[in-house]
C-alpha cells in the first residue's frame, strides 16, 4: 500500500509547476509527470476495465492501463477523446473514484477512529506542509475548509489541462471520504483547478463513527 498521501505530496514544489532544484523538473516531461503523480500510475494500471460494464468503456480502461507509465498522461486522455468522445472523462471519473476508495478503506483498517479529525490529520495536515494554504472552521455540523492555495493548479495550467487534472486530482476526494467512512459526507461546490477563488471542502457525518468524531 502506497503512502502516496504523504511522500508524493511533500514533494520540493514550487509555484511554476515545476520540481525545485531538479533536472527535467517541468511536469510537461512524461517521466516527470509520472514522478510527481506515482499514485495515479498505480491506479491506471489496475485492472480497471472489470469496473464497467459498457465495451466501450472496457476498452478505454484498457488502452489507459496499457499506455499510463509510458507515454504522457495528459496526451494520452487527449488523444482517446478525439476517438470515444465524453466517454473517456467518464472512465477516469469512474476509475479515480473508486481507487481511492478503496485504497482509503485499507487505511481506515489501520486507524482506531475514522472520524473527521482523523481525516485532518492524515490528509490535510501533510497537505499544509507541502505548500498548500488553507484554514478550516469546526462547526456543530460538520468542518468547513477554505484551500487558496494548491500547487497542482500551478501543474495543471504548464499542461494546459485544467479538465483533466480537476477530473485526477480533484476527483479523488470522493472516494477518499467514501473509502476512510462510508458515515461521513463531502461536499464542495467549487475548486481552484476550475478557475475558482478557493476550494471549499465541507465534512460532516450522517451519524456518530466509533471512537469519536
């Protein structure tokens, strides 16, 4: 199992997009791509095709597993939309969702609580050190974040991807939540990948995890 959420994440940004003080360090190289973003090779190249029922759909898993890890990402995703059209955003929609679930799942099985607290601490706290900017507010409620700060926008605007990386990166934060308790709920109406001024996540719970909130 990858700790992916905090080695990958602490990586030496900075606010160009690119790797501080590292050779082929623009995330335009394919390698570079691949080193900033491990996880991502990991999930591709899952079985992912056993996820859909539609052939089509089948198919599209399939090329991505074979060609992720070798060619660029963003270029590939580009190219398979000129062939299957909206289907392609809907299988890496599909594929991100549900490897982060259930790689969150499998960390839920080593923690005593999966309460939203929990959450924070394994999440957000390593986000806070590898440049992100963001405050949070705990209401009755729930926990309320405001991020003004995300160096992968910086990524997503060298590759002129925005769509791609929202579906990626930003994507992933369903199943994160789906995966670590199936009892909390995650909401978010807005991103900075999209052009947004923040990214405003909100938890709560439907009901009480045990060991606490």
């Amino acid at each position: 199992m990858q700790t992916w959420w905090r080695s990958s994440l602490l990586m030496p940004w900075n606010r160009t997009g690119k790797l501080s003080g590292g050779m082929n360090s623009d995330a335009t190289d394919a390698g570079t791509f691949h080193r900033l973003y491990p996880w991502l090779t990991d999930w591709f190249q899952r079985p992912n095709a056993a996820l859909f029922a539609d052939a089509e759909q089948k198919a599209i898993a399939a090329e991505l597993g074979r060609r992720w890890g070798v060619e660029h990402p963003i270029a590939v995703l580009d190219e398979l939309r000129t062939r299957f059209g909206a289907k392609v955003a809907n299988v890496v929609r599909g594929i991100v969702y549900e490897n982060a679930r259930h790689d969150w799942a499998e960390i839920a099985t080593r923690q005593p609580c999966c309460g939203i607290d929990d959450l924070i601490r394994l999440l957000w706290e390593p986000l806070g050190k590898a440049g992100f900017e963001f405050t949070y507010e705990k209401r009755s409620d729930g926990v309320q974040f405001r991020c003004t700060g995300c160096p992968h926008v910086a990524v997503a605007r060298a590759l002129n991807a925005p769509d791609w990386m929202t579906l990626l990166l930003c994507g992933s934060d369903y199943g994160m939540v789906a995966g670590f308790n199936p009892a909390m709920d995650f909401q978010r109406s807005q991103t900075l990948m999209e052009g947004n001024p923040c990214c405003d996540h909100r938890y709560s719970m439907t009901s009480t995890p045990a060991g606490g909130a």
